[in-house]
C-alpha cells in the first residue's frame, strides 16, 4: 500500500511544479507597451558562403538598452543572433535583459530600417507575455534603434 502513496504523493508535487512554471505573472496583470532605446556596442558577421550575404553566414549583435526618461545609464542589454536566408532575408532571435525579467524576441528582418519580431515570451516579470516589438534604425554610426514592445498578458 506504501508504494501507490509515494507515486500519488509524487505525482501531486509534479503536477504543483508544471503548474507553477507555466502561469502568468502576477505582477504584469494587463497588456504593456515599452518604449525605449538602444545602442551597439558589438556586431560580426560570418561570411560562410559566397562572398556577401547569403544564405548561412551569421550575423551576432549586442546593444545597451536606454529609458532616457529615467536614467542616463542603461538599463540593460540585448544580444541577437541572425542567419541569412537568403541575400536580403535573414531569420533573427534574441533576447532583451531588463531590470525585471527578459523578453525573447524571434522573426524574419528584410529591412533592418524597420521590422517587427514576434515577442515569443519571457522570463520574471515577462514570463508567458507574447506580442512584438518594433524596431526602427535611428542611427547608423553609431548603431541606435527605437524599440516598442507591445506586450499582451
């Protein structure tokens, strides 16, 4: 009779930790919008085909994150890894760290001037968030983006 106790008693604690991990956050209880900027710091590329772009060469990014309206400093940092697809095309993932929590971001850019990713989740405050975020080129030396979140719950 013991054993049929323990299996039960285990299944019961597993059944507690899936639950746990995969609700909401409590403390994002509605949609969102972020508004903030970036700044690179470091970029490569691959070339591991043709010379140029073409499909498979990699192209690896990581920014500064700013809210100018709070602070001078930044206030977090993103890195994105991209593999071309084709000459013009390349298939994009990344991650935003912010002060309470990542967001996860993945998608086609053809034009790097402005794109929308898929925001396919999150961790902390962000976990199970989805959306997009849109991203428009400010300035090409030095690199600067805007970028604005759209967060559903």
């Amino acid at each position: 009779m013991r054993k049929p106790i323990v299996i039960l008693a285990a299944c019961a604690a597993l059944a507690l930790v899936v639950g746990a991990s995969t609700m909401g956050s409590s403390e994002l209880d509605r949609d969102a919008r972020i508004q903030i900027t970036s700044r690179g710091v470091a970029r490569s590329y691959i070339d591991r085909g043709s010379r140029g772009h073409s499909p498979g060469d990699l192209l690896t990014m990581r920014e500064l994150l700013y809210n100018r309206g709070i602070t001078p400093k930044a206030i977090g940092r993103s890195d994105l890894v991209c593999t071309y697809t084709s000459k013009s095309q390349r298939q994009c993932m990344g991650t935003f760290q912010l002060p309470r929590g990542k967001i996860v971001v993945s998608g086609t850019v053809t034009f790097p001037q402005f794109h929308e990713l898929a925001v396919i989740g999150g961790t902390r405050l962000y976990s199970n968030v989805r959306g997009s975020v849109t991203v428009t080129l400010l300035s090409r030396r030095p690199h600067r983006e805007l970028l604005v979140f759209r967060l559903d719950v």
